[in-house]
C-alpha cells in the first residue's frame, strides 16, 4: 500500500533576516514547512516599493508572515492594504500581521489585513527584550549607560522569542484565525529597573540616566543623530502601554518569558562583552 503524505504548507516570511522574521522562519522550517524568506536579498526578491516583485514571492504560498519596514510611514497602510488583497488573489489563505500596541494609527492599517479575504491573526508586541542586546540600546549597554529623554515611565518588555512563537501558532493553528494578541512580558519595568537588571546579569555596571527632552537633543546634536529621535522616544515611551497584557497565556498557554531570564542568557552569548 502506497502512503501520501501532504506537505506542510509554504510560508512567506516578509522580513525573514530580521529580529522576529529570523526567528519565525527558523521555527517553521525546523516544523517541516517550506519557508520562503522576502527580502530585497532573497530570490525571488521581495521590495515593498516595487509591486512587480509581489507575484513572484507569492507564487505556491499558503501563508505569510507580514511585517513592514515603515509601518507607521504615511502609505504603508495602502501598501498593506494591496499586498494583502494580492496575496489572497494569488491563493494565500492565512495573513499574520506584526502591528504594535498602543498605536491608534497602526491599528487603523489592520484593517486592510482584515479585510483582505484572508484568514487572518493580528500581532500586537510591545518594546522589545532584545532591543538591548540586538538593537539600538545596545551600544548604551556596552558603554554602561542608557541615556533617554523618558523619566520613570514603565514598559512591560516582551520577549522576542515569545513573538516568535505566537506567530508560528498563528500561521499554523487555525484556533487563531480572526484573533488579535497584545503581547506583553510578565512585569513592569522602568529603565532605571532595566539598568539594575542588566547589571546584575552582566556583573558591570550600567546606569539609567534621564534627561529632559531639551538635553537629549543637545545630547543628539553633538554626536550628529538627529534632534527628531527624542520626539519619538517621548511619543512612543509616553507611558500608553505601562500595563500588562496577556496575548502569550492567551495563544500558547503558557507565561511570557521574565527579562530576567533574558539577561541572563544574552549575556552568556557575549553580546555585551565591553
């Protein structure tokens, strides 16, 4: 007797090389499914700029991890809004969306996710763990001081390895079809909490240091980075998501990891050797 198996379905993975899209294609591949990365580099390349390349990146999909560059760039939510109705053309049937919390305007883009045709699951994470050790604080943590116009304000980090998964879940599970997850870590914590933590972790010392909106732009101005960061910094840590969520208990069952355990382990790898 001859046994057919059906393969597991083929996955889009727009910014496959980036912090959660790495994550996510390794995931899936190591799942059994075929995993196509969508990047200016890939082959077939995927551009969000160029229409032309959508087809081709489509071609043989079933499902797509979809995350975008300049979500908050006036039109990217029409480009969201095409791709997703060019993707259900094409045959993909299930759309997961990397959008963010406490974010009126992005909120606003889901919606040509949702109405795409598509079965579809909506992502929304918090700042990032690993924004300490894979992004842009971690320069400040290798010279021991994170410097930031913020004041006290909390954020409850969220672990990216947690995004990864509730993404699989979604892209994989039809249980998710038609959820929105606001994803948050297990705490609250200020900068000056992240200090302490990643000086426990690190055995350096590492300080939070606050500054006024002013001093951080004079700040900016005599390393040459542009004065507009501190706007966003104030706009985006303004203290809108200081409150815990439960989208990780809610899609995988279990708790979210603590940053804690984070530094800990980032910091066996070396990163924030000085």
């Amino acid at each position: 007797m001859s046994v057919h198996f059906t393969p597991r379905p083929a996955v889009l993975v727009i910014g496959g090389t980036g912090k959660t899209g790495r994550r996510v294609a390794e995931r899936l591949a190591s799942l059994g499914h075929s995993v196509r990365i969508g990047s200016r580099s890939s082959e077939p390349s995927f551009v969000w700029e160029d229409t032309g390349s959508w087809k081709a990146a489509l071609d043989g999909v079933d499902a797509v991890y979809l995350t975008h560059p300049d979500i908050t760039v006036p039109g990217s939510g029409e480009q969201i809004a095409a791709f997703s109705r060019a993707a259900v053309d094409s045959g993909v049937r299930r759309l997961v969306l990397l959008s963010a919390r406490g974010d009126a305007t992005l909120h606003t883009i889901e919606e040509g996710v949702r109405n795409s045709g598509a079965d579809w699951t909506v992502v929304r994470p918090g700042w990032f763990n690993q924004n300490f050790s894979e992004g842009f604080f971690l320069d400040a943590v290798l010279a021991g001081e994170i410097v930031l116009p913020v004041g006290d304000v909390a954020e409850a980090f969220v672990d990216i390895d947690d995004i990864a998964d509730v993404v699989v879940a979604a892209l994989t599970d039809d249980r998710h079809i038609g959820k929105t997850y606001e994803l948050s870590g297990p705490r609250l914590l200020t900068f000056a909490d992240v200090a302490e933590e990643l000086s426990r972790a690190t055995g350096r010392e590492i300080t939070y240091i606050p500054l006024t909106p002013e001093q951080f732009r004079a700040s900016l101005r005599e390393n040459g980075l542009p004065e507009d960061l501190a706007d966003g910094y104030a706009q985006n840590l303004d203290g809108r998501n200081a409150y815990l969520v439960h989208g990780v208990e809610e899609a995988l069952g279990r708790t979210p990891r603590d940053f804690s355990d984070y530094a800990r382990e980032a910091t066996a790898t070396g990163v924030w050797n000085p």
